[in-house]
C-alpha cells in the first residue's frame, strides 16, 4: 500500500490500469468482429442462399405439374403450346431441380428430425407423383385425343396425380421453406444484436481507456510540469482513432446484414413463391379446360391464387374473378410513380412488395411485373368468356397460342418477374460483398494497435519512472 502512495507506485498503477483496459478493448474489439463475421457468413454465404435455393423445391414443383397439365390438354396436336417435346423437356429439368432441392433442405435441416421427416416425405411423394404422371401420359399417348377432349380415365388418372401435389407435396415444400426461412431471420435477429451489443461494448471499452490515458497524462503533466507527453498523445489518438473506426464498422456491418436480409433475402424468397404460384395458376386454366367436371373448382383455386400474388380488397362487390377483373388495373395503376385515380390498397406478395423502401430501379421492375400480370390475367378473362359461351376451341388456341395468345403474355410477365427477382438478389450480392470488404484488416487491425498503444503506453511513462532509480 505504501508502494501506492508514492508517484512511482501512482504512475505503475495508472500505466496498469491503462493497459487491461487496452486488453479489454482488444477483447471485445475481437468479439465484436467475429459476431459480424459470423453473420456475414451465414446470412451472405450458408444458410441464407441455401434456403434461397431450397425456395426453388416450391417452384420446380408448381411447374412440373404445370407442364404435364399442357401435356394432356395439347393431345395429339403436339404443335400447341410450347409444344409437346417442350413441355417434356421443362418437365424433367423441373424434376431434376425439385431432387436437388431436396437435398439442399435435407442438409440444412441437418439434425432437425422433424424436418428431415418432412424431406423424406417430399421425395417419397414425388415418386409417387412421378408414378402417376408417367401412367396419365401413357394413357394419353394410347388414346390420341384431339387438344381438350380427354377420355376419363386420362383425367382421372391425372385428378390423382394433381390432388397428390396440391395436398401434401406443394404445402410440404412450402412448409420447408417456411422452417428453413424462420431459421436464417432468427440467426440473423441473433448475429445483428450480436453486433450492435459489440459496438456498444467496444464504445465502453474505448471510453474506459480514453479515460485511463488521459487521466495517467493529466497525473504525469501536474508532477512533472510537462503538458505533452508525446508517446502518451500518440497512444490516444490511436486508441480514439480505433475505436472509432471500430464503432464505425459494426454499425456498417449491422447495416449490410440488414440490407441483405430485408432487401434481398426476404424479397427473393417472397417473389420467388411468387412466381411458383403464378405458374401453378397458369397451369390451373389448362386444368380448367382438360378437366370441364373441376372447371368450378379451377376457377376458384385460380382466383385463391391471384389474391395470393396481388390482393385488391373488393369492398361492397362479391369476391370473385368477375370483380377482380374490374378492379386489377386500378390497383395496376398504383405502381406508377405518378399513380392516377384514388388510392387504392394492395396486398399480397406484390403488395407486400410495394410497400418496401425499394431503390428506383427495383421499383421500375415492379411496375413492369405488374403491368405484364394484368395482361396475364386480360387473357385468362377473354379464355373464361370464349369457354363460358362454348367456343372451347377457340379458348384452348387462345390459352395455348404462341403469337398472341395467352403464353406470349405469361412468358412476359414471367421474364419481368425474374428480373425483379434478379434485381434483388444483386442487393443481396453487394451487401453480402460489403460486408466482406468491411471487414477485410479487422482480424489483424486491433491487436496491432493494441501492441503499438501499448508500446506507446510503456514508452511514455518509462522516462519518468527512470527519474526515480
């Protein structure tokens, strides 16, 4: 105690002090680097695109059913359409997509019994779906019909095959998403709290050295009459200078880690369930045509689907396709930058979309997306008409037309999406990279500073404990 009272033993303890709080600021200076690290890497390199990929398992199964849909409607005019041989080949690469999905769940599921069961369910679904389709087709190809006019045991054959994915493969997959989706916005909500907890602990840390510095330079400059002490203003410059470029950084990686997963994850995954949906919709005007016993039934999952993709809130009128006609383009309109007309609200995936900060350039691909739906949905009314009044031919060659008809459109429409989907899934890439590049030097930064601040430290008070020997 005595050793304390002296200056030498004030200075000793001062310079102590100053140096564990150094070593607590590298420590948590390290931490906080590796949360941000850590959150880079499964938001931006594992979990985040795995589920991305697995969110394809929805689609790839939406689009198989779709094709064999127009399989069995064309017959054998295998012309129509996309053509046979098209939808055939779509058809497979669906298939191999839906497989390797799978799979890219079942690691990400990894222990997760429950949702390893759900894998396991999907694949053993599928080949039983696959068993079907192939028994529908064969049964097709036996009876060569003209486009639209199937025999019953072909549409019975595939009303089995259909009811098999929208009951238990599609909300399966679906549900895989849902699970895998929970699990990466939980690790991100963790790892971002992670990082902003850090940076208030390296803002602590920093204080409490500052703190110590300059109180061991006040000491040094009422004992010894000397107002700078060069080594000493160094060393807090230095320690001021990493923690606030420490500080500085956590806050940016907060910042990338939000802007990839809101920006870019979130809205790839909701788009991209989009565009599944919006296929299995298209599919169902083919169900509607190839199946006239389930056309009721099709029309309505159609319309369910519709509301899905972009929800108009139909006030006073019944819900249904009649008033959803009516009332798409006003809620089309709404995308404009300039919209005209009253406001109107829009919900669902779309709307949900709309509601986003988006930067202009993802905005303007929105509205495309939107505008080429409501040319989507023009030729779906026009097909139900020409059906309703019985001209199914001419409903079926305009469902199925090349030039004009209602797959130009829906190409389009579908083109627009992917863009859209693209155009987010830059965002996701370059907040991914900036969180990279933000922490490119941090893992060889703080502990060379903490040695030169400590450097600094001994070397400043060296001289003055040298007076006393």
């Amino acid at each position: 105690m005595a050793g304390i009272r002296t200056i030498p033993g004030r200075i000793r303890v001062y310079t102590g002090g100053s140096l564990l709080s150094v070593v607590l600021l590298l420590g948590v200076t390290m931490a906080a680097v590796g949360n941000a690290r850590d959150g880079v890497q499964t938001i931006g390199h594992d979990a985040g695109p795995q589920v991305m990929a697995t969110g394809t398992l929805y689609f790839a199964l939406s689009d198989m059913d779709a094709q064999v849909a127009d399989i069995l409607l064309i017959g054998r005019e295998h012309d129509l359409g996309i053509g046979r041989a098209e939808s055939l080949r779509r058809y497979e690469q669906r298939r191999a997509e839906a497989n390797q999905a799978a799979v890219q769940a079942a690691q990400i599921a990894g222990r997760d019994e429950a949702r390893r069961r759900t894998v396991r369910e999907v694949l053993d679904g599928l080949g039983r779906y696959e068993r079907l389709v192939g028994e529908a087709m064969l049964l097709d190809r036996q009876s060569a019909h003209p486009a639209g006019e199937l025999p019953q045991n072909v549409v019975d054959t595939y009303r089995r095959a259909t009811d098999l994915m929208k009951m238990e493969l599609l909300p399966r997959a679906y549900n895989l998403t849902l699970d895998s989706g929970a699990t990466v916005r939980q690790s991100y909500e963790t790892d971002r709290d992670a990082v902003l907890d850090g940076r208030l602990r390296v803002g602590l840390a920093g204080a409490l050295a500052l703190a110590l510095l300059i109180a061991l330079q006040v000491y040094l400059a009422g004992r010894f009459r000397r107002l700078v002490n060069p080594a000493l203003a160094l060393a807090t410059v230095l320690t001021l200078a990493v923690v606030a470029a420490g500080m500085a950084m956590l806050s940016a990686q907060a910042g990338h880690l939000q802007r990839a997963k809101e920006e870019g994850f979130d809205s790839i995954l909701a788009l991209n369930r989009a565009r599944a949906i919006s296929h299995s919709a298209f599919a169902d005007e083919s169900r509607y045509l190839l199946d006239p016993g389930r056309a009721d039934t099709y029309e309505q999952v159609f319309l369910d689907k519709a509301l899905s993709v972009l929800y108009v809130d139909p006030g006073e009128r019944p819900l249904n396709l009649e008033t959803y006609y009516d009332l798409l383009p006003g809620a089309v309109r709404s995308y404009e930058r300039d919209p005209s007309g009253p406001p109107v609200e829009v919900l669902g995936l779309f709307g949900e979309e709309k509601d986003k900060n988006l930067a202009e350039f993802e905005e303007s691909r929105l509205r495309l997306t939107v505008q080429a739906y409501q040319r989507v949905m023009d030729n779906d009314r026009r097909m139900r008409e020409l059906a309703a009044a019985g001209d199914r031919r001419a409903a079926i060659e305009l469902r199925m037309g090349r030039q004009s008809g209602a797959i130009t459109a829906f190409d389009t429409y579908d083109q627009q999406l992917t863009l859209l989907i693209q155009a987010h899934r830059d965002e996701f890439d370059r907040a991914v990279r900036a969180g990279d590049d933000g922490l490119g030097g941090w893992d060889v930064l703080p502990p060379a500073a903490a040695l030169a601040v400590a450097g600094l430290i001994l070397a400043g008070v060296r001289p003055r404990l040298a007076e006393f020997r």
